[in-house]
C-alpha cells in the first residue's frame, strides 16, 4: 500500500502543496534572489541568530516545506528503514510530517513525535494530520525542540531535521542516546558555510557516514546514517 498516490492523504497533500505554492510564492523569490541564507537573515541581530526564532516568528503563515520529490524520498527512507518510532524536528504545517506518518501507517503502524515551536502552525498541521486520517500515529509537541525533544521515552530509529538549522548539532546530540544503529538522519537546509552540525556528522570519529544529497540540490540535504 502506498497512501501519497491515492485517498485522503493524497488528496490532503496535494491541497497543502497548493496552498503552500500561494503562501511561499513571495519568500521562494526573496530566497532565489539571495546569495546565502546567511545573507537572506543578515539584518537579524546576532543574538536571534543564534536560534532564529526571531526568524521563524516572522514566517508564522508560510509553510517553508519540503518539496513534493522530498517527500516521496522521505517516505521511501522511512519505508526502507522500516521504521516504528521517529522523531521530526521542524512540524510547520505538517507537510513532512504526514510523509512521514503515511509511511508508518503504511507498514502497519508506528510512533512519529514531531515539535513546532509556533502554536497556530502545531494547530493547523494537527487538521492536516486529521483530515488524512493519521493523527493517532502523530504527537506534536509545542515549544522549542531542545525542550520538548528532551524526553522521547525510547529509541528512535528515524530522525528529520527540518527546524532551525542552527540548532542541528544541539537537537541530534540531545537524541542520540536514544538513536538505534543504523538510524538514518536527513537534515534541511544544513549548509557547508561555518557548519558545526555538518563538521559533527562528517567526522568518522563521530559515529556517522554521512554525504549531501543531490536531491533537491542547493538546498543543503545532507543524508546521515548512526553506525554505533
Ligand atoms: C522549514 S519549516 C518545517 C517545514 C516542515 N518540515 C514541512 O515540510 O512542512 C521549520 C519549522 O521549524 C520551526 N522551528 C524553528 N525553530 C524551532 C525550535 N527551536 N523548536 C521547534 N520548532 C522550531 C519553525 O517555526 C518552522 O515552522
């Protein structure tokens, strides 16, 4: 069974990805426009920089989500892992997070925690979640992923990292003890430019292999995988 091609899931995305198209059209231009996310968020004081939430509250009505093509990837890892209990980083509107969802219940079910810092985006990826049918399979945890990913009540054995990007390093350290090996890790939006989340993962001495994707290139996908 593969519920992104056809029913309420399918039916739900394709309404998401339209309505996405509309609310992003003006950000996707500024973004094609600028030389660097870093130039994209300069006029950011440097303290918000840190965690960009200053950033994000200024998008609470865009969906920033993964592309259709990254989507059906995901699915496809999630299938492959034949994962049970994931952990997503960044909810937004819940556009990965009901790949994510389709593909467990796909298999028969599992456990998705998934956090949003913003409450009005938490709220509506829950409908979203409802309207395709897969909000049993789904916890949202509102607030900021380095305390409400802090207790996850067990192993994890998929991880998507789509928040902020410079909070990468401190949410993955924050789960590993509870990542089974051979847990693949997709990170958004992880830029080589004065990365230490990539440094982290792409130092063997870690525990990790890890590469970029060229999937969607140019928007900093980097594939992971904990071997310990
Ligand atoms: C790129 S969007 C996620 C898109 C989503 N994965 C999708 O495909 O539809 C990033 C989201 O992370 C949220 N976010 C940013 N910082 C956060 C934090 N510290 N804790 C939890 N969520 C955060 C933002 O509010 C934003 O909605």
């Amino acid at each position: 069974m593969n519920s992104l091609n056809a029913g309420p899931v399918a039916d739900t995305l394709q309404r998401l990805f339209q309505q996405a198209e509309q609310a992003d059209r003006g950000l996707m231009v500024q973004f094609a426009q600028a030389e660097s996310i870093d130039q994209l968020l300069s006029h950011h004081l440097a303290e918000e920089r840190r965690d960009l939430a200053g950033v994000y509250r200024g998008y609470v009505d865009n969906y920033l989500n993964v592309t259709q093509e990254y989507g059906r990837f995901i699915y496809q890892c999630v299938r492959a892992r034949r994962a049970t209990r994931i952990v997503e980083f960044g909810t937004s509107m819940g556009v990965s997070t009901l790949h994510l969802a389709a593909a467990l219940r796909d298999m028969g079910g599992g456990r998705l925690i998934s956090t949003e810092l913003e409450p009005s985006k938490a709220a509506r990826a829950q409908a979203n979640l409802e309207a395709a049918g897969l909000a049993a399979l789904v916890e949202i945890r509102v607030g900021d992923a380095r305390q409400t990913l802090s207790d996850i009540g067990g192993e994890i054995d998929f991880v998507l990292l789509d928040g902020a990007f410079s909070l990468y390093l401190p949410v993955l350290k924050l789960l590993e003890p509870h990542l089974q090996s051979g847990t693949p890790i997709l990170a958004e939006n992880a830029f080589d430019h004065d990365n230490e989340y990539l440094a982290y993962v792409r130092d063997p001495l870690n525990g990790y292999l890890s590469q970029p994707l060229a999937i969607n290139e140019g928007r900093g996908n980097e594939f992971s995988v904990f071997t310990r």
